[in-house]
C-alpha cells in the first residue's frame, strides 16, 4: 500500500493542546467495524459498550522525565536529549537536538555534576549515550515530561500525562488511549463484571520515527521492550475460552497481545504475515522481549477483539494499524466525521471505540 493513502487534512485548530478535566468527559467516538456505523458518545458512556466476562487489557507503562537540557562541554552548544530506551546502569538510547552532535561530545548538565558522552551515531537523529553514573534517580531532577512536538501549551502537572494506572517507568511517552479513564470509571467497569489484565510496552522510537517510504510494507519497524505475565495471559485466555471479549486499551496494548499470540503460534513478529495460521483466534503467552511487529492492512488479527484509541496522525504507523483493525474507508470516513463534529486529535484529545 501506498504512503498516500494515509494521509488527510488536518488544521493545526484540531490539536488538542490541553486535557479535558475530568479525564472520562472528553468525547468517544464509537466505529462499528463490521458496518461502518458511527454513535457519538462520552468517554465515561464505554461502560454500556464494555460487559461482563470481557477483559480490559491496559498498557501500566510510566513515562519518564525523558527530556535533559544539555551543553557541549567543548563550546557551550546547547543540545537536548531525549531519552528512548535504558541498556544498562548508564547507556541509553537517545535523540539528539543540537548541531553537530557527534560520537565524542562530551555534554554537561547545567546545575549537575553529571556528564556524557556521544558514544556512536545511530540513525537520523539517534545516539547511543555513556553518562558518568546511573540517572534513573536523578531524572525528577534533571529531566522534564516529554510531551509531543504538536503540543505547544506548558503542562501544569505532569501526572496529567500518566495513566491513572501507570506504573513500571520507562517510556518516552504516553499510551494516550488510557488517559481518558479515572479510578472511578474502571470500579464501575469492575463492578459490571469486566476484568483487567496488564501488559508493559514501553513507548521509544517508533512513537517518533515517521514514515519515509511510500510503500508502506518497507517501513523499517524499530524495536520496543514488552512484557505479559503469565498472570495477565492466563486472564486473557480465561475469558476469550469462556465467550469473553479481548479489548485493547492503545495500539500499544492491541502491539503486545498480537505479538503474544504471533509467538504462540511458534511464529516471528518481525515476518507476521508468513505465520500460516488457519485459526481465527490464537491464545497468547507470556514473554518479556523486544517487539518490531508493523501491523497494517492485511494483517490477520489474532487476539483482539476491540480497541480503545486516540486519533492518529496522517501517515503514521498507528493510523495503519487502525485502518488495519476497522478497515481504512471505515476509518479514514470515520476522521471526516469527527473533524465535522469538532472533535479533539492526537494525545489530549478524544477517543474512539471500535468494535
């Protein structure tokens, strides 16, 4: 497929600059996959979409103060980092904003006796960076949330960036589709009988990594950590066995579950569409690894049922893997709509539900 055919018109005026309050009152938009048929909602309205036996699964990933403001020891060039991946106690994986960052530049960080250096030039902007001792600890300190390029308006609290449900850190940003929900709505959904299973993918590259060819199926999908625990599968087979259904909260939920499902069908991530898998579902299994998984059009889904998600910027991975899941005239008339109807875009604004 071509690059082209994801793209669409949208005015800067769209862009959700800052969140609704409370979390569940921003706007669902809800998309029947099988018809194509629209319902305009609330968020907190999901309960009547959500029933007994079906499972939430949740990304409890926590965004770190990924962005440190730093200087070039040599020349007092300002650079900033933007930290992507953890490798071990002082290497990171990291963006680079600044000229001429190079392997060998030395950074300092104003107010901090913590050093670095450029260790190797990665691709584009990437760079592998050696600090002088561990900074997990220290981020509070040094490091500020680091919000998407598209939002311009400083953010008050930084909790508001968080899922309420957040909890391993690691990411670099947001699984946004969990920002509308509030400890009340998910008790509500608790007491309906709907039950919640947890994965970790910790958001990296790919969030930030466009797309640069225009036959999609060359994209070059970057890596990301994810976890399922055996618990949590355990869960998920449970319930899909007993007649339950397996929504995804985020792409970056509906990512985990299908690589868990590709992997136990003794297939690769990587090669998703060489797995000859005759079955309609497939049960998923616990890992802990990396995931390159690229889904978009003609992926055949294994584990999810429904999906819990923001809207997406054109051209962009996760707007391919939507299109895959509901079908790219289903979504793609789906955004005409709600940019009619005024809705919110991208990480602040409105969700959608399809089904």
């Amino acid at each position: 497929m071509n690059l082209s055919d994801f793209d669409y018109d949208l005015p800067d005026s769209f862009i959700a600059q800052t969140p609704v309050e409370p979390r569940d009152s921003s706007r669902l938009l809800v998309l029947n996959r099988q018809t194509g048929t629209l319902e305009h909602r609330i968020f907190r309205d999901i309960v009547e979409y959500i029933h007994s036996g079906d499972v939430l699964v949740v990304n409890n990933t926590r965004v770190i103060p990924a962005r440190l403001q730093a200087v070039k020891t040599a020349t007092g060039g300002a650079v900033e980092l933007l930290l992507l991946r953890q490798l071990d106690d002082t290497r990171w994986q990291a963006l680079a904003g600044g000229r001429r960052v190079e392997a060998g530049t030395q950074l300092s960080f104003p107010g901090s006796a913590i050093t670095a250096e450029v260790i190797e030039k990665l691709d584009g902007s990437e760079r592998l960076i050696n600090f002088s001792q561990p900074v997990n600890d220290l981020l509070l300190e040094l490091g500020e949330t680091p919000l998407p390029p598209y939002i311009h308006t400083r953010l008050d609290d930084a909790e508001r960036y968080q899922t309420v449900y957040s909890r391993y850190d690691g990411s670099a940003a947001a699984p946004t589709a969990g920002l509308h929900f509030t400890p009340e709505l998910l008790l509500s959904l608790k007491h309906r009988g709907v039950q919640m299973a947890y994965c970790t993918l910790h958001i990296g590259l790919d969030t930030f990594q466009p797309v640069r060819v225009e036959q999609i199926e060359r994209h070059p999908m970057h890596s990301e950590r994810a976890t399922l625990s055996s618990d949590d599968a355990r869960i998920i087979n449970e319930a899909k066995l007993a007649g339950g259904r397996i929504i995804a909260v985020g792409t970056t939920s509906a990512r985990t579950l299908e690589t868990a499902a590709i992997l136990s069908a003794g297939g690769d991530p990587s090669r998703p569409h060489e797995l000859p898998d005759m079955c309609p579902w497939r049960p998923v299994i616990a890992f802990d690894r990396d995931t390159n998984l690229f889904i978009y059009p003609g992926y055949r889904w294994r584990a999810v049922d429904a999906m819990i998600t923001n809207f997406h910027l054109p051209k962009s991975t996760l707007l391919m893997m939507i299109s895959a899941f509901a079908g790219r005239d289903n979504v793609m008339n789906a955004y005409e709509t709600a940019k009619r109807e005024g809705y919110r875009f991208f990480s602040f604004g409105d969700a959608m539900l399809i089904r």
